[in-house]
C-alpha cells in the first residue's frame, strides 16, 4: 500500500539544505533529497557571454555533472568519451532557465553566475535537487555582492524551486526515489516561482501517456511539494523576503 | 489584432508532407510547417545498441541538426566546434522519446530505426515539424520491413504529432513561427498519440510563467493542431489505420 | 554498348538549377546532375580569416558535407566520430581553391564569402556538382552586394564549372554515376574557367594507370562537358556577363 | 616563528577519515587534511584492460579530479576544453602507481579496482590525500571482495600512504597547505609502504634546487608524517593487519 | 636567368635516400631532395581495417606530418588543436592511393602496411618526397616479408615515384623549391609507375589557369624526373627488378 | 656479469650531441644515448601564455611526442586517438619545469622558448635525452636573441642536465636502456643544474621500494652522470660559461 520508503504519496522525502559545504565558493549549499545528494556552487564573474557584452545585462548559468560512482555502477568520465554526457546536456539547460527565471537580469549588471551541481549521490530527482538547491547557492552569491557593496539590492525576484511528480502503478506520487522513477509510467518536473507561476513543466510518458485529469492530479501534487520546499528555502536563507 | 502573417491564433501554418523526397532511406520525407522545412530520412538497421543486445527488443532513435544557413545568420557546424550543439542535444532527446512511443519495440524485434531530422530552413517549430515528419518516415520504413517480409505485421502502436503553442502578447496561440517565438512569454510543444494521450508536455515561460488557466487554453489550443496534423499523416501514408 | 542509364558515352546527365532553394542565404541554389542533389548556400560575412586582416583582401571558402542518409547506407555523422570526414575534407579543399578562381578578392574587399555544399542525395559526381552549383550561388552573393550597394561592381572575373570523366570498361565516358565511378579503371575531375583555362586537374588510377592518350580523350570530353555546364550556369544567371 | 595556521614545522594538519561516504562504491571514503577533501571512490569490475586480458592478473587505476569551485576561482571542466587537465593526468598517473603498489594483482585475479579521488576542496596537498584517502577506500573494496566470497582472502599486501613536504623560507615543513606550497622552495611527495620502503619519490625545485642535506631533512619528516598517516588509516580499517 | 638555387629548369635538386634511418620500422628510409627531409617508416601489422576483413586481401595506407619546426615558422601539433590538419589529410590521402598501386593486395594477403611520412624539414615537395621514399621503405617491409618466409615472392607490382612541376614566372620547372612554390602560377604533382603510367596526376592553377600546351610541357618534364628518381629508388634497393 | 650491452654499471651509453639538426628552429639539436635519439628544437615566440601578459616575465616550456614507428611496436598517433599521450603529458611537464630552472624568465623578457623534443628513435632514456638535448638546444636559442641584439646577455643562469639510474637484478646501474628499464624494481629520473643542486628527483618502485641506502646509491650514480653529461653540453656550446 505505502510506498517503496514508507512515505504517503504526497510526501517529500527529507530535505537538508546544508550551507557553506564547500568554503570558496560564493554560494555553497549541500542538498539532500533523501539519498540524493547534490553539491551547489555559486560563482561570481566579473564577465558575461559574447552575446551579451556592451548589453547592461548579466547572466545566470548553470553546469550539471555527476561524480563516476554517484549511481549503483560506475559511469565513465565525459572527457573519457569526449562528449559531454547528453542526458547532463538537457539537465543543465533547464536549471540555467529555471534559476534565470529568479534573477533581474539588468539588476545584476554586466557580470555572470554559474551554479555547478555535482550529483555525489543520485537517488532519483537530481534535476529538481539541483534546481532547489542552485536557487539557494544564488541567493547566497547575490547577497554577498550586496554585503560587499557590488550591487546597492538584490537582483533576486523569486524564490525557485522544483520538484518532480509522477504516476508509479497508477498512483500519482510526489518527488519519486530512483527506484519509483524507473517504473515510472508518467514522470514529471514542476519549477515554479513564489506567485505560484510555472517557470518550466516537462512531462514525459516514459512507458505511457496522460491525460488530461491525471496531469490536474500531478500538478497538485507538485505544488503541495514546491510549497514545502520554498519554506525550507525561505528557512536556509534566514528568511529572506523578495 | 491578427498574426504576424495573418493567421488566426488557432490555425496551424499550411503544412506539406512530401513522402520519398530522397530515393536512398527506407523512409524519407520532406516536411514544411509554413517556412519550415526538415529532411526526415528513416533508416533501418540490422542491430541495436549495446544495452538491448540479447533483449529481443528493438530501438528507435532521432539525430537532428540544421544546416549552417537555415537561419538568418550562418551558424558553425559542430564538427568545426567538437561539439554536439546543446539545443540540438535536447532536441534529438526529444524527437527520440516521442517517435519510441508509436512502436511496439519488442514487435519490432532486434533491429534499429534512426530517424534522421535535417532542417533546411528554419522558421519556427523545428522540433515540433520533425516530430510530425519524423512520424511519417517512421512509419514508411516500418511499412517497408512488412513488404519485405521481415516482419509479419507493422510495429507500429499509434500514430505520434506534436505542435508548438504559445504566449504572444498575451495571447495564446497556435504553431509559432520564427519572430513569434521571438516575443513569445510562454512556449510550449505538446507530443500527443492518437488516443489523444500526452506523450510529452514541455512548458517552459521564457520571459515570464503561467497559471494553470493558461496551461488550459494552451492545451485546447495544442489538442486542435495535434487533431489536424494526425489527419495529414494518415493522408500522406494513404490512410494507415493502427 | 549503351551506358548504365542509357546515355552516349559524352552526354550530361540532366542538369538542374533552382535558385533560391532555401530563404536565408545570400546565394540559395539546389543543383542535380542526374540524382545527386546539393544544396549550395553562401553567406557573406564581412569579417576575414586571421591572415588576411588589414590585408584588404577578401575570403572565399567552402564546405562540403552529406547528410547521414545521402547514400545507399547511413553514414555516422562527423560530430558523433568527433572528426571531419578526411573525403570531405579533400573535396571541401578542392571546392574553396575552385571558387577563389571565381572572384578577385581583392576587389571583394575585407569580407568573406562561405559556399556551404550539403549533398542530400548522392549518386556520384558530388565534388563537382558542388562546384557547380557553387558557383551559382557566389555569383548571386556577389550581384546581392552589387544590388546592395556594398560594391560597386561585382567581383566575380570568371564562370568556373566542373565535371567528372573516367575510363570505365576501356571506354572514355562523361560525368561518371556512382555505379560507373565505383568500376571505373580512372577517375578525373576537370575545373575549368570561361576562358578554357585548367583551373584543377585531379585524375586517378584507381584500378589501374592512364597515359597521356587517354588523358588527351579524357579532357576532350571534359571540355565539351565544361562547356554544357557554363551555358547553363548563364543561363540560371540570366545571361550574366563578366 | 610558527607557521600560517599555528602548526609546528613537523606537525601533520588536522586529519580526517570518513568512511561510507557515499553509498554505492564498493568503498568510499572522505578524507580530510585540514582544508583539503577529497572523496576517494573504490569501484570493482569484472574486467581488465586489453593488455591484462587472459593474464590472470588484476589492475588497479585511479581517476582524479576537481570539482569546478575546490578552488579560490573557478576552473572550466575538462569537457568544456575537450582535454583532461595535465596535472590531473600527471597526478592520476601517480596516485595510480602508488596504488598498485599496495595490492598483489594476481591475488586480485581478472577484474579491475579503479579509485575515483575527486577534490571538492583544494588547500594543498590533494595528491597525497588521495592516496592516503584512496588506500582505505581500496582496502574496503578489497574487504567487500572477501565477505562476498569473491577472495579467498584479500589481495592486499601493503599499507599505503602519502604526505608532501617541503622547504618554505629555508625551513623544511611537513604538510603543506596552499599558501605554503605556493611560496616553497621546494615540494617534495613521499609515498611510503608499512614496511618503510620508498614506492615514490618526487621532489622538485619550484624556486630554487635542494641539496643531499635537505633531501635527508625532508625524508625524515616525511617518514614521521606517513608514520602518523599509516596509523590513523589503521585505524579507519578497525585494525586490520596485512 | 636560372633558378633559385643555380638549378636548370629541368633539374632535380640533390635526392639522398638513407636506408634504415632508424631500426625497429620493417622498412626504414631517410629521404632528402635538397632541404626537403622526410622520414619514411613502413610498418607491417597483421590485421586490416573492417572493410577488408574476411576478404583475403591487405591494404597499404599512408599517414603524413610534420615536425612542430619543420618550417620557418612554428606550428602547433594537431593534438593541441584537436584536427588533423586538413592538408595533412589530403596529403596522406594521395600519399597513401599512390602506394597502393605499387603493391598487389591480394598477394599481399590479410596484412596492412602502414607507410609514416614524418617531414622533419620541408622546403617545398614533401608530398612528392613522401612517395618517393615511402615506396622504397614500402618495398623494404615487402622484401622483409619474402626474406621471413611470411611471403612466398614479392606483392610489389610496379616502382612508383613522384615530383611536382610547375610554373614560375612563366617558365616551367621541375621540382620547385619553397621559394618557388610559393610564387608559382601553376603547381602540379606528377605520381607514376615504371610503366611510364599516371598514377595521379593533380594540377593547380594557384594563381592562375594553365592551357593544354603548358600540361604537357609540365608532363614532358615530370616524365624526365620521375624516370630519375625511379634510377635512384632501383639503385637504394640494390636493383630490385618486379 | 656486464650489463646487456657490455657496460660497467656506472657507465653511460654513447652520447652524442649533433647541432643544427635542423635549420629553421633558433636551436636545434639531435641528441643520442645510444639507440635513443631525439630531435629538439627550440623556437623563440614574441608572446607569452595568458597569465604572464603585463608581467614582464618570459616563459620556457616544452613538448614531448615520438615517431609512431619511434618503438618496437607502432603506436597510433594522438591525433587519431583525440587525447594527448598521459605519458607524454608527464614527460612535457617534467621536461618544461627542468629546462625553466636553466633559465633567468626575467631577464628573458616577455618572450616565449618552446623546445619540441620529438624521439626518433627510443631505446630507454627518452625524458633525460630529451632534457640534456633540450638544453643544449635552449642555449642555442639564448645566444641567437643575444646575437641578434634582443637581448644584451644571455638569460641562461645554470646548465641543467639529467640522467635515469635504477635497480635492476638488485644492481643500481646508470643510464638504463630498454630491456633494463623494463625489468628494473626501481627507476629514477635525476635532473641536476651545474652547482650540484637537485632542479627534479623522481623515484619510482615499478615492482618494489627502494631504501634510503639505495636511495644514496642512486644518486652517487646519477651524481656522475650528470657531471659527465654536463661536460659534453658544454662542449657542444663551445664551452660557454654561465
């Protein structure tokens, strides 16, 4: 009846959010969803894409990348297979439009942030640890150019969180472990900001599809999550109002 | 108060399917959505990748990319970067989820199909016009492993569209072209099958988010497109029925 | 006695010319020697390669490509072998050294100008074809930066073609297809100027050697095939002069 | 008089031994040495490489890298510059041979223990606590063999540890941390086994060269740091005698 | 009135072959026209590439580089750019069809032979010098065959040489020197057998065209240093006859 | 009782030093241990890598490739592999920091010498050839830039030499070549400026560990190397005094 971890169907499994994990970093937080175990470093640059140059406007990145052993058998490094895994490819292109959705762009000026997310231990929902977790290592960097006088106010305009949701045996289920996630017949990741606005919303069938009531039932399920994720959030950051 | 070209915000763009566009792949076709234009060439092959050896099962996938001038300005080939383009990375991901959700793998056997997108001219809706086309090829080459004998009856389960909707000033509308998509608040591409079951929802709000009222009308809009461009299918593949 | 599709030993096969193939570039042109088929685009950039900055010298350059399934079987494209295909490279070389032989650069002044030639579909005679068609979309670039005012006149100085001859069975025959290519004992490709002029000369013993008898036959056919082709570059040029 | 952070000149920094680190690997391990941490990652598989097949005989590598931010500002990954980092190749090369020098490969039989030593905080001294690190996560992969059945008993033959030193404002210094190994004359890694016995020497003269005398100096307080190391490893490893 | 160098238009320069230049290749050559260096290492391996497995026939191939200061000024290495050099490919392609005419393959049976040409100086004709000493360390890795019993007689069908002719300020000349070279309006390699036979015939009109009357001119003189260099190749192997 | 090939255990094999090897590179030497020959060319740059910019600094560093033909067996080249040789990523390191000892990078000014050491042939000794040779090439190119009035005295402070010393049999013999490389328990690499000081020492227990006294050993060896080597550099520079 209960899930594979004894958890009811709308419940997270426990979050920490631990700050200052690593000590250069201008943001740094551990995040554990459960087993899975994200590092996320912020880091400040005094410099921005091509695209951008001579625009007023900074910008806000993201790299995604998992340690060899952080799953049940041992994946090859990428620069062993010259390739940047493709799997990481489409990961951090959704957490750099997720945590550009919580940034003014042109508050933060001519300058960059990129958020690495290194998956030390992967337990299922990387992607929304990852978004989480990022979100608080970005708020860390913003408030120390504040603290040391870069910026006059935070360029941050939104809490951002993620979380994913899916149907396990015909159940909707809230933020599923790896081994949910593989029998998964319907897996979704749900970012959404502090109004309540969906930032980004990708489901996938991975052995099925959905329809219109059950996609009503997961995003239920989602916000009850992100909810709860945002007042953990809010708690880390010593409840910073935006 | 009409589109960019003046269509209605529900009306898709004049969409051909031209089937045997090239005389070599075992499916191939030439797609356009209004100015967008995508070379799908089906292939098949007698194997399957390494994790599927042994498994009796077969494997569809997807390579996409652009020409260097299908856009305005002329883009590097990645063999001259060392790089799989990331957007292209994400999209082929895409393309390859969806067409796997029209076959039977295991009907198909230990055999290959490699959908090959090439998009000549870019307007908009690559993604979304290489699936729809993708589809047709698709099911071309499975038509041809039937009349050749290889396999007793098609592997295919249902037929796969997908169409591209959006916020535009506020607006929702159907099939964005190049310079909606430009302005467009809210972007989404909506696979569905023919039972009219989500194979894959990606939402995502570029320069700002959405409310689940706007997901609706979104989707009313995607389930209108998705209905027309099934018809074509079945027209261009003389009434396939699955 | 006749030849594999029922040609004289000295006849073209059917050539066609269609301008403004793609939308985009500032030559669009999709040239067919018989089934193969190449998109020929060029794009004007007005930057130059490093050694010829503060030259006042201009670029013109090529690349040569085919899509995965141009041929009987899949080729791997170049970015998932991470490698330039050493054949396209060989041929993208000699495309750009025929085309410079087009244009005086330095009345094309500090810009460049790349002929991107993608074969969707090949059945021998690519590289020349290539050429070909090459040529006509420079020659559009260049009327486009006349029309344009960036020129005062145009810098093209010569129409260049190409065709490919060979020694198939003992017998001198003209523009080889890939079943005559592949048996041919000698395999040539003959670029020429609108005033007779050897631009490249690049002949093969594939299977065996020649002698200057059979060079001599060889470059008679390639003469009268030069010949057929600049008429028809004219005429899709509209009678252009130079 | 004292050194940057108050140590004696012959004082190791602050050990730490954290084993299970991380939940997959066969054996994991964090280990810290004063600021520097690096997670040393022990994977079994049942296989070797080329040149050991059909041998009979076992192999024993290591990997070693650092996350983006271990250090003051960020590095690029390694994928992003299609070239593993030069240093990390000359420091996994060492970590790799040290390594092998702590087990018999033909106990081990034909299957390979590759030791992932990824630093997630830089402050000197990474190599020498990867294989301080990565000895103890190697002995709990060998151990794991064991209790499994896999061995009869376990294919290790020796202790083995690693500690820098060197000479920083003439004085020799035992364990250096970053500002001064960035300052020191010479830096010297030591890589001893329980037996006392030298399996690498590497010293080199940054800024300057080192005499016999000072040779002597540093191997001394190389011998006490290894002494100290080899005991707290014990240690972790509930006493395990070889 | 005469050459750079006090050469006659129609004179080779110095041509030294060393033999055995180094000692663990099965076909070793030092070749020199003038300043123009090239080491020459045939290596014969018992395997051949996939497309010929199975079929009873070997391969010959070729690979071809040069020394970082092999010129005036420095080039990087390909590995530091992650390209081969694209004029490297198109040499070694040449360098490799010309050697294959020089061998029967099927004689030679399931083996390759793999011909290094590594220019450690170049002043002009390094490729033509590449085929010419290639094909003498290439019949001694045959005649090593013969003499170890693998073969029962020689696969070596036909001496094979090459030279480059081409036109400098107006005058047709042989064997051109950098200096040369880099002014000549026309350039032409010449590659051809014992037999009198072209093997490869490439001309170039760099910056120019060149007329019929001027290819035989060019041909006239390549026949006169060809049958030279095929006098000097005869007396390195000692007389060889085939 | 001798050795391999009939030396006394404390003997070097022939060394040979031939200047100007070649005649592009500022220096340029092909020097020989016995069967182990390299070419090293060192090339003088106006520039310096990124971080020395603004610094007044000049910069010495150096690459290390061989032959594929250079051993035994071929080895394919890195280019076909993508990825820089890790070996030949430790020896380029090894050699850039010894030769850097030599030289006084102030007084260089801001101007780069890069020495190429490219091993022909390999016999044992590749890294010590490649450093004695290399400096005698580096010298070279110090006299060129005060020869050519660049600089007004030499920038070279110190000769650097190096030799590998190494237990073989329980032997401690100088100047290993192959066969006794590859059996030694030890092997160390020993690199010397002309006071006597210790520039790089590295010692490695391939098949065992080595003790403090046979540590002593070693370097009594090595000690009488280097000061034999040190005599022929200064002979090949025309006994130049530092």
């Amino acid at each position: 009846m209960s899930r594979y971890d004894g958890r009811e169907n709308n419940q997270l499994r426990p979050i920490r959010i631990t700050k200052n994990f690593t000590k250069y970093a201008e943001g740094s937080v551990l995040i554990e969803f459960g087993d899975t175990k994200v590092i996320c470093n912020a880091t400040v640059e005094e410099n921005v894409p091509p695209f951008l140059r001579e625009s007023g406007s900074g910008w806000v990145t993201a790299e995604y990348a998992m340690l060899p052993r952080a799953t049940a058998s041992r994946n090859k490094r990428d620069i062993n297979k010259l390739k940047l895994n493709p799997r990481a490819t489409e990961i951090q292109r959704l957490i750099g439009r997720a945590l550009r959705a919580a940034v003014d762009l042109e508050a933060l000026g001519e300058r960059s942030i990129t958020v690495d997310c290194d998956v030390i231990q992967a337990d299922g929902g990387t992607r929304t640890a990852s978004i989480t977790g990022g979100f608080v290592a970005l708020a860390m960097a913003c408030q120390r150019l504040v603290e040391e006088g870069v910026l006059e106010k935070t360029p941050l305009r939104h809490y951002i969180s993620a979380i994913s949701v899916g149907i396990v045996d015909g159940e909707p289920m809230l933020d599923l472990c790896y081994v949910e996630d593989s029998a998964a017949e319907v897996d979704m990741n749900i970012v959404v900001n502090d109004a309540g606005g969906f930032v980004e919303l990708q489901g996938t069938g991975e052995h099925g599809t959905f329809s219109q009531e059950q996609l009503h039932q997961l995003l239920a399920l989602g916000e009850k999550g992100n909810r709860e994720l945002q007042a953990l959030q809010k708690k880390a950051l010593d409840g910073l109002e935006l």
